[in-house]
C-alpha cells in the first residue's frame, strides 16, 4: 500500500499487515517508522485526517522527531485534534525516552577523563531542553559514572543555586568529585556572569566538604564550553 493511500484510509479500513499496531506485535517495534510510532501513542485521528495522517503533520511541522521533543503542553495541545490525554501520552513518551539515553549513558560505568567524554553522555538530550537544567554527574575514586543528577530545573543563577542541593548527592553517595551541567536553551554556550559565579561557590563548597568540582560544562547550539579549561571560575 502506498503512503498515499494509507493517509486517506481510517486505521480500521486499512489492512491487517499495515496497521500500526499489529505491524507492532508482528514485526517488533524497530521496523516501524517515526510516524508509525507517535501514530499509536495518538490512537486515534480526527474527522479530517486518520491518525497517520495526523502523525506524518505533527512530526513535519517541527522537523522531525527531535523538533516534537522540544515541544511543551502547551504547544503540543493546541495542536488541531491534540486533546489532553493525547499531548500528556506524547510528552510522556518523549521524556521516558530521554531518561533511558541518560539511563543507558550511567548504567555501563563510563570512565571519563575529559570534557568531550562528559558532554557527550548527554548533550545530545540536554541540547533539546526548552528550559535550562542544572545536572550533577557523580564520580568515584577512578571517575567512573556513579549517576547524572538533575538539580534544578528553571533559572541557573547565583541567587537560586543552593550548593547543599547540588553536593546533596555526593554526599550521600561518598562520591570523591563531580562536574556540574547545564544548558543554555537560547543555544549560546557562552557563560554567563551568574554561570561564573555560581562556579566560584560551588568550587569554594567543595573544599569544605572535601569533593572536587572537576569541571563545570554549559551546553547550547550543538557545543559546549568547559569553565574549567577556560579558567571561569576555577583558582
């Protein structure tokens, strides 16, 4: 069957073999396409588009399934035939999806030894946050990944960072040192005065509390920038 045709047939009305669903349970979930995915997740489509048709528009009106990952409630619900239940399921869906990246990233112990080798655990995920996010990667003794931590979610500045909250876990853990994430949504990874000065605090912590801040790494547009290499922050 054609993609055509399959946009201008009800889900029902198409055959057994096309349908999403039983494409699904025959063939396994990685033989189907992006559309086909976010097609089940919506279920059902609306009286002037089926659900793939629905689907196939939702995925290029943001370019794909990394554009939709960006998407809020918000925009997402106000989306023609986006009731609640469906954006909640989407949404939902998108963020079980970036916790495996990251759970997937910590669980095989990654060793790092450089900037590079940190961001890439999850800039990828962190790249798409419409919100920027504060994330504690805790090491042992021989910097391996005991865990990536989310902090704080919402404005990164030096009036909002309690640094308790973000040596909370290596405290807790008996983890040695950390290297503190965020994003910059806006894309320029360039720090910010606050980014500095919150560097300053936490480095300062970090010798009371006999845990080393390794690094502190701004993501935004694709790149990342480490304070610690350009000496922000950092004695």
């Amino acid at each position: 069957m054609t993609e055509h045709a399959r946009y201008n047939l009800t889900v029902r009305e198409m055959p057994a073999e096309e349908r999403p669903r039983e494409r699904l349970r025959d063939l396994g979930a990685g033989s189907l396409s992006n559309g086909d995915l976010l097609a089940i997740l919506l279920r059902t489509g609306t009286a002037r588009e089926n659900v793939m048709l629905q689907a196939a528009r939702l995925l290029s009106q943001w370019g794909g399934l990394r554009g939709l990952a960006t998407v809020n409630f918000a925009e997402l619900r106000a989306q023609y035939g986006m009731g609640e239940a469906k954006a909640c399921q989407v949404l939902a869906a998108l963020e079980l999806g970036r916790r495996l990246a990251v759970a997937l990233g910590t669980e095989e112990r990654v060793q790092v030894s450089s900037p590079e080798q940190v961001a890439a655990l999850v800039q990828t995920e962190m790249g798409l946050l419409a919100q920027e996010s504060l994330r504690v990667v805790l090491l042992n003794t021989k910097n391996f990944v005991v865990a990536i931590r989310e902090v704080y979610r919402g404005n990164v500045n030096s009036s909002q960072v309690r640094v308790s909250e973000v040596f909370r876990e290596a405290v807790r853990d008996n983890c040695p040192s950390v290297i503190v994430i965020h994003n910059h949504p806006s894309g320029d990874a360039t720090p910010s005065p606050d980014d500095i000065a919150v560097t300053r605090d936490l480095v300062a912590a970090g010798d009371l509390l006999d845990i080393e801040l390794l690094d502190h790494l701004v993501i935004g547009g694709g790149r990342f920038v480490s304070m610690k290499q350009q000496r922000l922050g950092f004695r």
